[in-house]
C-alpha cells in the first residue's frame, strides 16, 4: 500500500509528495517498509496491545505504587520496616507544670501494651530488674582499670567519710524526696558501675541522654510531653493505627507512627494522588511542543499514543513505583521524542542516535543502587519500545490515515569554529573540576520529599534519639547464649568509638561478661578481697549507730564472686524477656546498635579477634557513598561517553566525529555541573540518569551536526531544537511538580538539554574538524560540475516550495548517503 498525497488547501495548489530523504535501503530489514507494507495489521496489533495494557491499569491490580524512598540503598543498608516506633504526646490540657504529661503517657502506654502484646517491644529493661543485675554484679560489670578506684573507695578512712555523709543525708529534710535508696549502695559504689556501663545503653536517666528508662521499658522524655514506644510489627502502618485507636480515644493523648514504614505509607499515597497528574501535564507540554513544530494534529496524536503506550508498559511491567522512578518515565516520554524526528524529514531513520540514547543508563548497572541497576536496562527496553513504535507503528498509522509528512525547509550550511570549540570545552571543563568539591552534596538515606518528614519524627530526634543515626551489627552464636557471649566482646570494641565517632552502644552484651574476661576480673576483684572488706563495712555501719542487717542485701552481693553475669545467666534470670528482644527468631544472632555522631567522617574499623566488625544502617551506606561518589561519577560518565563513542564510531567509522561527539557530552555535563552552584542544586545518586540522559542527549545532537558538516548538507537545527525542547518540556514538568526531588532533576534536566545541544551545535563539529575529521571527499567526475555551479543555488527555498524542486545538479545536492553516514 502506498503514501497518498496530503489533501489540497482552498487557493492553493495541491503539495507534491516529496521524496523521503532516507536511502532506499534495498534487501535490508526496513521499518518504513514494513509500516507502508502492512499498516492496517501493524495498527491493529499496536491498539489490540494498548487495550491489553490499558486494561491492566484500570482494572485490577493496576499500578502497583511501593512508595520507597530508599530503593537506591543497597538491600543490606536498608532500614527495617516492621520495626515502626510509637510516639505519644500528651495534649496541651493533660500538661502538668512540674511533670509535664507523665502519668496520662504512662497509662497510654500500658494500654497500649494490653493491646499489642507482643508486638510491644521493650527500649530497656525494666528499671527493677535493671538494678537487681547492677547491684549482684556491679564489681565484674567494671574493668579492671576501675579496680584501683574501688580499692581506694573501700579503705578504712574512705569508708568512714561515706558512712558519715550518709548519715549527714539521712537528717537532712529533703532526704526523703531525693529518691536515693542507701540500703542498696552505701559506698556510692554504683556511681563507676553506671559510668562505664549505663551511659552506653538504653539504661537510665544518663548525663548524655535525653530521656529517661521507665519501669515498663519505654523511654519518657526528660520534659515528660512525649513517650516512645518500641514496636516489632510488619502491619501496615494503618492497620496499627486502626488498631490503637480505640485503646487511646479515652486519653488526652495524640500517637503517631515513626520510621521507615510509616513514611513509605504516606509517599505512597502521595505518589498515588500525584502521579497521573504529573505524567498528564508531561505529555500536555510534549504535545505543545511537537504541535508547534509539526503543525499538524494526526501525527502529534500518533506519536502521543506510541508514548502512552510504552508508558502503560513499563508502569505493567516494571518495577514498583517509587519517588525516584516516577522522574525516569517523565524523562523517558522527553527524551523518547527524539525516534519521532524522522516524521519532519530533517534527521534519518539510522539506529544510532536510538542507540546512544539507550544505553546511556547501562554505566549504571556497576553501580550500588539498586533501583539504577533496574532501570540501566529497562531504560533500554524502554527507549527500544518508543523507537520502533515511532518508526513502525505510527508510520503505519499514518498511512491509514492518508497523511504524508510535509518536506523539512532547507537548512543552513554549519561551519565549525575550531577556537570556539576549544574555548567552550576548555571553559565548561574548567568550571565543572571548579564546582564538584563546592556542589552540595545529596546522600542517598535523605531523599528530599514534602512527606519525607514531620513534626513526629523531629521530636523523635529532638527528644530521644536520631533514628537515622543507627547502624547495626550482627553476633552470630551456635545458641542464644553463645550469640550473647559474642555481642558482649562485640559491644565492648564497638565502645571505643564512643565518644569520637559513636554516642552509645545498645546490646545486652554490655550487661555481661564472655568467660576469658570473667576470669580475668575475678583474679582482679580477688585481690581487693571483698568479703574482708564488707566485713569491715559491717562493723563500721554497727558503730555509727546503722543496723547492719538493713544493708545485707548490699553486703553479701559485693561479697560474693561466685555469682557471675555469664550469658546464659541473664538469658534465665529477669533480663531474658528483654534481651530475646534483640535476638533473630531463630536465636542464632543478636543485634547491636551503635548510634553514631551526627558528621560525615567514614567510621573506623573495628576489629575482634581479627575479624572485622561489619556495621549495617542507611547512615554507613550514605557516608561511604559520599566519600567516593566523585570518583564513582566520573568513571560513570566515562562509561556513557565511551558507549556512546563506540556507537558512532560504528555508525560513521570515523574516529575524529566520535571522540568530537564524547567532548561535546562531556563539556555539556560538566557545564551543568557548574550552574548547579550557584543555583544552589543538590548533586547525589538521585541526580546520575539526569547527567548521564544529558550527555547521551548532546552527544546526539554532535553527531548530526558532524554528519551534516561530513556529507556536505544543509543542516537541519530543527532537529535539535525539537529535541532539546521535547526534553526541556519534561524536565519543566518535574520542575513545577512542587515535589523538592523531583523539581531539583527538573532544573538540571530543563537547563542541561540546552546546553547539551549548544555543544552538539558549537563544540562538536569544531572539535571534529580540530581533530582532523571534515567532509568526505566527492566523486572526482562531479567535482569540476560543483565548481561551476552559480552563486544561485544558493537562494533559500520558501516555505512552499518541496525540498525535491532542488535542481540535483547544484552544489546543495548530497553525496549518496550509505549506512555508515546516518547519525
């Protein structure tokens, strides 16, 4: 079936269909030829496809949304989701001035206690059972360092001066409201046991913490307005707040879910609300800009449709969607518009430029981030999608609907300027090894959303502790036992990075002693000889006028060596409820956590018996991704420029247009890379498809222009304004969308595909013809004709008059194109 002529226009003649550019191309396998040989078929498949794919959308289960904002987090760095934290705040009414909310919080966590059972988890021991432990092993909970002061603290006159002051308290009238129990400690000797062992855990009302331990293992706020409660639950976020309602409706109590689960909820529901909205006002804004270039309706809605198409594709099949692949399908219908320009007859239907701009995300699959290992191919798949519907189907649409392209106007004669090319390279070069160590820096655990935080969380750090702050490690042990006794030499090295690069450790394993250490303390504590030592107390208590019996409690556990915090002693006494807390369900390994200072410094290695500790946690991942993310993105974009490079070296077989083509990418990325200083732009993980897509995009634009300067034709710069405006247009939406993510990918989109095609337009073809490349040499029976040709030849055509009215013989007539010459 043949192309019909366009209709004629009252007053003027009918147009004569022109020739298409394109080289026949003979026995080879030709989309155009296919589209004009079976259109109605070709059609029929595509809309019978749509309708499959459209129905998947609407109907069930459509879109699946995951909502994750730290898919680029590899697998191991990620936070957990089924361990959300409850935060209760008391109501401005339930305040009291001396103890703020304290007892409306504490009577709303018992009920939410009764409620979840279970799936209440305990931030600390119980304070009674906490002191128990303390006071029967207080001497072995200390190094051996301390030994000297305890040995200074139990001298006759040492021991006489605190039996004194302690009977100086007991008359003083505040005595009675300082909650001080002497029975339990009259030597004060608690105070070097919660020095070295309280302020590293979730143990008390510490100097260094915020918050104080209650008696159910929950952690109040110093100013008594909030409660934190520790929760082990994989329910949706909703389902637990549906839950606890009805528990917390009678208290003057507001609670809120914080963590990972929560706010993957409500990013969600976000995405949910704004998505098509977003992709709507991308294809809105693409539809402008191919209308105003096009000027006709039938071809705009066709290449419309192949984008809407291969969009339900891959929102069918791909992955989820989340916060930072919703900007990829935005880029993908910009960028994608780049396979309809052969429908304005001002580029080739040659598969390079698809190539370059399909593989431009492949440099990605080396890289940690697994959701950019994802789209590194299904980009591909993505941008193969778009080419050959725009090159198949809507050609074969086309036909159907009896359209025929209208011929592209005659273009300008390029010139490559070599000083200017080597000016703006050298230039945009400069400025971009001048911007990098200046760039504010983007880490991948902060993606930057509207819903990303709230005031819940802020009081969370403000009040508590910073969740964002904590890595973990991992004890493995044969028995629960076991992984306790390895945790606990585990937490005493992970100790030394307190307080330089680590507030505290939490772990059980700094309630006990592994056996090497246990002996090591007993030979110490042997020599102090304690049960002398109480003895003496004793008779000093009896002459100071005190009943010894009421500190017997205090006496015989300091007297006593045999009783020893093992492992498997705290698993069996009172502790154990809260220590399985930190065990895996099968008991084989305990968790540590290690709340690390708010910096950016890369943490020490820690090592025990040779063996390196290896911390987890979205903080570690982010602050090594930080330390080589410079080095990692040039390698990065070397791999696109050398993907691209390759494939018009393969396309042209000329070195000079390749390496020409890779320093116009690479002056347009770097250029970007400048701007975004003083635009105040962020640069992380998040922004790599945005500088790689660009340079992709001028790398494109660089090897028209050259293959335009080779061939000796008029070159068409409507071919890269309507590209580079396809891909500003989609960038202009992430930039209005509001979203703080999407908006910053958004600048560096609508201002890096300018750029990247003034260097295709300026840099390449002058680096081209610096590096020795120009136009390829004509047959020598037509060189004498060209010479004659008149002055002329060179009048432009009017917009009415066909590219074909050309008389062939005049200098503006190309030298036979072959498969190589087509960008």
């Amino acid at each position: 079936m043949g192309c019909y002529p366009p209709r004629p226009v009252d007053g003027l003649p009918p147009a004569t269909p022109t020739q298409d550019p394109a080289p026949d191309d003979g026995g080879r396998l030709s989309l155009r030829r296919l589209a004009r040989a079976w259109p109605r078929a070709i059609v029929t498949a595509w809309l019978a496809t749509v309708v499959v794919l459209l129905s998947r959308l609407i109907g069930d289960p459509g879109v699946e949304i995951s909502g994750d904002p730290d898919v680029l987090l590899p697998a191991e760095h990620q936070a957990p989701q089924d361990e959300p934290l409850l935060l209760l705040t008391a109501r401005q009414e339930a305040l009291d001035p001396e103890q703020g909310g304290a007892g409306e919080l504490q009577a709303a966590a018992s009920a939410v206690a009764e409620r979840l059972g279970e799936r209440r988890a305990s931030m600390g021991p119980r304070a009674v059972e906490l002191t128990a432990w303390l006071d029967a092993h207080a001497f072995y909970l200390l190094p051996v360092g301390a030994h000297e002061a305890v040995a200074e603290r139990l001298t006759d006159t040492a021991m006489a001066e605190a039996v004194d002051a302690l009977k100086a308290r007991l008359s003083s009238p505040l005595f009675g409201v300082s909650g001080e129990d002497p029975r339990r400690d009259p030597l004060r000797l608690q105070e070097l046991a919660r020095e070295h062992a309280g302020r590293m855990t979730h143990l008390g009302d510490d100097e260094d913490m915020a918050a104080e331990l209650t008696a159910a293992g929950d952690l109040l706020a110093l100013d008594g307005r909030s409660l934190l409660i520790q929760l082990r639950s994989d329910e949706a976020p909703s389902a637990l707040r549906a839950e606890l309602e009805p528990a917390l409706q009678e208290l003057p109590v507001d609670a809120t879910l914080v963590g990972p689960g929560p706010r993957r909820e409500r990013v969600r529901e976000t995405l949910r609300a704004r998505a098509p909205s977003l992709l709507t006002v991308g294809l809105a804004g693409l539809v402008l800009v191919l209308s105003l270039a096009l000027r006709a309706i039938r071809p705009v809605l066709a290449i419309v449709l192949a984008l809407l198409s291969t969009l339900a594709g891959l929102l069918v099949l791909g992955p989820p969607l989340d916060p930072h692949g919703l900007p990829v399908l935005v880029l993908l219908l910009g960028f994608g518009c780049d396979g309809a320009l052969h429908l304005t007859r001002i580029s080739p239907r040659g598969w390079p430029a698809a190539a370059v701009l399909g593989t431009a995300l492949l440099p990605l699959t080396f890289s940690p981030y697994p959701a950019w290992q994802g789209w590194a191919l299904l980009w591909l798949a993505g941008v193969a999608a778009v080419v050959v519907l725009l090159r198949l189907a809507v050609p074969a649409g086309l036909v159907l609907m009896r359209f025929e392209p209208s011929p592209a106007r005659r273009g300008f004669r390029l010139r490559p300027l070599r000083p200017l090319a080597v000016a703006m390279a050298m230039g945009a070069l400069t400025a971009g090894a001048w911007a990098v160590p200046r760039i504010a820096f983007l880490p991948i655990d902060r993606t930057p959303l509207t819903v990303g935080d709230d005031d819940a969380a802020a009081r969370v750090r403000e009040s508590f502790f910073d969740p964002r702050l904590i890595a973990t490690t991992r004890s493995e042990g044969g028995s629960p036992a076991e992984a306790l006794e390895h945790a606990s030499e585990h937490a005493r090295a992970l100790a030394t990075l307190v307080p330089k690069d680590a507030t505290r450790v939490d772990s059980p394993g700094r309630l006990v002693l592994p056996a090497p250490e246990l002996r090591s303390r007993q030979r110490s504590l042997l020599e102090l000889k304690l049960p002398e030592r109480m003895e003496a107390l004793r008779e000093l208590l009896a002459t100071r006028g005190f009943r010894p019996d009421a500190f017997g409690e205090f006496l015989r556990g300091a007297g006593d060596l045999e009783d020893l915090p093992t492992p498997q002693a705290a698993l069996d006494g009172p502790l154990g409820d809260w220590i399985r807390g930190y065990l895996s369900d099968d008991g084989h390994s305990l968790v540590t956590r290690v709340h690390l200072t708010n910096d950016d410094a890369i943490i020490p290695a820690v090592e025990v018996g040779g063996t390196t500790l290896v911390l987890h946690g979205p903080v570690v991942a982010a602050r090594r991704d930080r330390q080589g993310f410079a080095d990692w993105l040039g390698i990065y974009m070397a791999g696109q420029l050398w993907l691209g490079a390759l494939v018009i070296w393969l396309a042209t077989r000329r070195l000079a247009t390749a390496l020409a083509c890779s320093v116009a990418a690479f002056t347009a990325q770097t250029a970007v890379l400048a701007l975004m200083v003083p635009l105040g732009l962020p640069l992380g993980p998040a922004l790599l498809p945005a500088l790689l897509l660009l340079g992709a995009a001028a790398m494109i634009a660089g090897a028209r222009a050259c293959g335009s300067v080779t061939r000796g034709e008029r070159f068409h710069a409507a071919a890269v304004l309507l590209s580079a405006l396809c891909q500003a247009a989609a960038g202009a939406t992430l930039l209005v969308s509001g979203e703080p993510l999407w908006s910053t990918i958004g600048m560096v989109v609508a201002i890096g595909s300018l750029l990247a095609a003034g260097a295709g337009l300026f840099v390449a073809p002058g680096m081209m013809r610096l590096l020795g490349g120009g136009p390829r040499p004509t047959p020598s029976a037509e060189a004498p004709r060209a010479a004659e040709t008149p002055a002329t030849a060179e009048t432009p055509a009017t917009a009415e008059t066909p590219a074909t009215a050309e008389t062939p013989a005049t200098a503006e007539t190309p030298a036979p194109r072959t498969p190589q010459d087509e960008p």
